[in-house]
C-alpha cells in the first residue's frame, strides 16, 4: 500500500539502500544546504525493464512482439518458414540477438511495429495488455510493477523531481501505459525509436511507423538519448544491468551537481528472478555491478531490501487506492 | 510590460486575434466546458524562427554560424576558397539552400557545429549570444523575442498548458537559452538532431557531437519530430512559414480534441519586417497562409494586433521587472 504520511518508502526494509535514498533527496533539497539543487536541475532517470517492472522470462515488448507474430502468421503462413520467425516463437532471445545489428530482432520488429500506424499500434498495445498474462505470475503485464521502485518514483516526485522512462525498449510501446501505470507523462519517455512518415490523408494526419534512423536507446545510447530527448545531465539514474552502465557514468561521474546512482540487483529467485551478477544477454559478468562499489552507487538487494515486490500484491490487500493517491497519479 | 493582473495580453491590441486566443482558451479551460481539455492533454507547440523572435536578415543560428565560420578561417584560411563557405561569408542564404540535401548549409553546419563536445557548444552559443548584435537592431539577438508571443507563453501556463518549442532550429542551440528566455526547460524544445558520441574520458563522460542521422525538423519532420519527442498530439499550435504547415495540420484537423491553430503573419516592416504571403526560401505563396480561412486558424496581422513588438521595449520602459515575473521565469 502507498503511504502517504510517516514512511515514503514503506515497502523498503530498513537499512542502507533505504538509508543512502533518504540522505540524498535530504542533502539536494532541504533549503540551506550546500548541496541544494534547483527543482529544475532535479532530472531523474529511470531504466525500465528489470528496474520498475521484471524482464524474464523475456522482456515484456519481446512478449508484446512475438504474440503479434501470430497475428501476422495467421496472415501470411508462409512466415513460419523463417528461420528467425521460428526463434522467435520459440522465445529463444540469444538467437534474434545474434550477429551484427541484432539481424533477427531487427526482422521481428519490422514483421510486428512498422507499416502501421501510431494510432493502430496503440490500440494493439492497450489490447495486448488487458489480454495477455504473464507465463509465471498470471496477471497482465502492466500489473507486474516493482512496488518499491513505484514508491522511489512518488517520493521524488513530491520533492520536485522531473521522473524520466530511459529504455531500451520502443517509445511506441512504451508511451501507451506509462502515465496510467507510473504517473509519468509520455513527454517523459526516452527510448528506442524509428521515424515515422507524416501525410494528411482523407481522413485526416496519419503518421506510419517505419524501421528507418533506427536508434537503439541502450549502453552507450543512453546517454545519447537522454542529450537528444531531455538535454540536461540528469542527478539521479536508476538502471539494472549493463544496458544502463554508461546512463550510470554519464550521470554520477565528475557530476558538478550532486548525483546518485542506483542498481537492482535481482537476487530473489522465490518472489521474482536471481539472476544475480550475469549479464542476461551476454552471460558476462555484469560490470555495472561490478564496478558499484568504487563508484559510490547504490546495489538493492532486492531479497532483502524489499518487503514487497510487486504493487499489485498491495493493491490486493488493499482494493481501493487512497483518494490522494488517485489525485496524484492523474494529474 | 507583463501585466500581473487584469489584461494578461496588454501588447495585443483589441481585435478578432486576441480574442479569438481568449474564447478557446475559456472554452477548453473551463470546468464543466463540454471542451473541457484535461491538464496533461493542454500541449502547447511554437514554432520559434519568425514566430517567437524575427527571422530576419538570417535566420539567427545562420548568423551564430557564420560568425563561427570566421573563427575557422582564422584555424584555416584556405577555407576561403571553397564557394560555399563564401556564400555563406556573404549571407547568401538562397545558395546555401540550393540543391539536394541542403548540401551548403550541411556543409556549414558540420563545420561549424560537428566534432565539439555539447558542453563547449553550449559555451559558445553562451558567448555569442552576450558579444553578438542583431545588424539592424543592435542589440543581443535574445533581446529581439516578441513580447505578444512571451505574454502568450505565460497566458497558457498559467492555464496549465505545457509550451514546446518545435523548431527548424538545432536543439543543441535552442537549449541553451530557452530557460532564460522564455522560460521553457530544455526538455521542452523539439528541433533539429543529429546523434552525439559518448565516451567516458580521463576527466569524465564526453558527448561530441556529429552531423550522423540528422533529423530535419522541419515542414513535414514536425508533426514526426512531435510524435518522437513529445508523444502526443498538440492541440495548440503557433507558426509563420510554411515549415509550420504540417504541424498545423497534425494539431488541428480531425483532432479528436478541441484545437487552434494560430499563424504570425509579418506585415510591419517600420517595426519589424514585411515578408507578407510569400514563402522565404521558395518564394512560392505561403501555402499555410492560403489555408488559413479554410481551416480556422487565426491569422495575427502584427501591424495591426500587436502594439509593441519586442520584449525589450517594455524592458526599456521599465527596466526593473515585477518581481512576480521574476520569479515566474526562474522557476
């Protein structure tokens, strides 16, 4: 349950994540402090999958794209044929991303999110998220939000910061639920994007998806994309794996502004995932984590930090939101 | 000067503009409006080049490149040579805009504006804004906005609408005083891109800039550039030119929800510059002007509706700002 007086943080276990969260929002935003940073230069930044919502058993727009796929293959069956249609099906991530330029997730991505427009992408992806369950926690997806990253997100938003999505995954897909899930405007969404094509059609604008200037939004684009989309170097960054390494450097190293970093370790095999120091992508040890402790950044131990995980779990035992809450999240 | 209270559009003169700006703000602000727009839907975009400052002789960047130029030769004289960098030297717009591609002005712009860190960019937009002077005004070219338009940015924040810029413009230039300015955090400017480089140097993470992808944000790349920043459709839209014509298009026709268009039409040139119904660049008929009457915008003769036109005149005539606007801009 989201607390609104006493503890911002209640489903954080007392000790020293919770602790290092609370001494730095005091030391950038209590008046008077020599560490005071102006609201306007209070920009955080937000990696998505495995850091506000879990990525396994694949990330969840893999999920989205690869029930989509079936949609296309009732379509066209002869798609079946494809040896990077049939990996895809088969779940089998590492193979779509093999080779130069992720060739198969390329091709799963241009079968399921181009040649449509913005408008009917967004209706599929609503659709899909009141459809689909995910395999292990049978609920929708978009239920599946870390409860605790929920809390760090409302409490830096009532002290003035400006919460960013910084992703890997598609702004498209994306866009469609985060203000209703997350109180972050779409505005507020830095991720991977194609152009679109503009034309004024009888029945109005349209604009088409394409897979054209693709830009991947992850390691070292991170950064890049937070330059093109928001154009201040952000204070705090929050990220889970070494696709938010270089977002981590970007905003904690020779910072003149104080800064804070942060990563979710998954270490919780029984209520979500242990997939501990292992880069999910490239089995390699996972050197943001490794490199956390010279750094000063923050390592939550999601086990042990964590007294709930999931913020439907609180809804659950609570049905029916407190009404501020609701303001809160609609404004 | 910016009134506090009664009139908050004292610079526009009684008359069909102003109050057309008035019912349709009444009209989607209203509670209880059946037009009643939501706070997160009141997205707000401006074009800036002719529409929130003159675009006159050059557009300003143009000229902030070609004093930068100079600074080139001066590394290497045998630049001279090359007839685009004349044209350029010469002011010569028209030629550098010749061709497929834009080819000159690509070729100034990577001279000018490629291979430097954003961090010493920003440094020298910085500078050239203090020691630069506008030809024929003489004074810094960030002292040349329009004080109707500025009224009109506050108007509407004040009614909740979040203002944009979505311009032709580099983002990396606009970025750099628009907080100032116009008090539009720099997360808020939609405009021209290129990719920048990220690396993590011995003094920290450098991002250098690069003419790779660029991103025109202009005519047709607006309404593309709004989905991909921004993310919704805006549903108030202010322009000049016909680089603004598509824009005006995607926020006004078959929006599902209440929406204006408002075009700045230049027909003063004792005060500013008369440039009346012809494209700059084409010299074709500006075809946004032609389509006014059809689609409903509000064309602003700014002879007859605005009685001053630069944000420095009322500075002038009282150079000590209210302090409520003080406070106002730097929030």
């Amino acid at each position: 349950m989201l607390s609104t007086t006493g503890d911002p943080l209640p489903s954080w276990n007392e000790g020293s994540a919770k602790q290092a969260i609370f001494t730095y929002i005091a030391r950038v935003t209590r008046a008077g402090s020599p560490d005071f940073l102006p609201p306007p230069e209070r920009i955080a930044v937000f990696d998505n999958d495995g850091t506000l919502w879990p990525e396994h058993p694949l990330p969840f727009q893999a999920a989205f794209a690869i029930d989509e796929l079936q949609v296309c293959i009732a379509r066209q069956p002869k798609l079946v044929e494809d040896p990077m249609v049939q990996a895809a099906l088969a779940g089998d991530l590492a193979r779509l991303l093999e080779g130069p330029g992720y060739a198969g997730l390329m091709q799963l991505l241009a079968l399921t999110h181009a040649g449509t427009s913005v408008d009917a992408f967004r209706s599929r992806v609503e659709e899909w998220l009141v459809t689909a369950r995910h395999p292990r926690f049978g609920r929708p997806y978009d239920a599946l939000t870390y409860l605790p990253m929920q809390e760090l997100l409302r409490y830096l938003q009532a002290h003035h910061f400006k919460n960013f999505i910084v992703s890997g995954g598609g702004v498209d897909f994306m866009r469609v639920w985060v203000e209703r899930v997350y109180g972050i405007p779409p505005e507020q969404v830095v991720g991977s994007t194609a152009r679109t094509i503009f034309e004024l059609g009888a029945a109005g604008p349209v604009l088409t998806k394409t897979m054209d200037y693709l830009f991947v939004n992850d390691k070292g684009g991170k950064p890049v994309g937070i330059h093109q989309f928001i154009g201040r170097r952000p204070t705090l960054c929050c990220g889970n794996s070494d696709g938010d390494h270089e977002m981590l450097q970007y905003t904690t190293i020779n910072n003149p502004r104080p800064s804070f970093g942060l990563i979710v370790h998954h270490t919780d095999a029984e209520r979500e995932y242990a997939y501990a120091a292992r880069s999910t992508s490239t089995g390699k040890l996972v050197e943001a984590l490794a490199a956390a402790p010279s750094r000063g950044w923050c390592v939550v131990d999601m086990k042990q930090d964590w007294n709930t995980i999931f913020a439907t779990e609180s809804l659950m035992a609570d049905p029916v939101p407190p009404p501020d809450h609701q303001s809160e999240r609609k404004v």
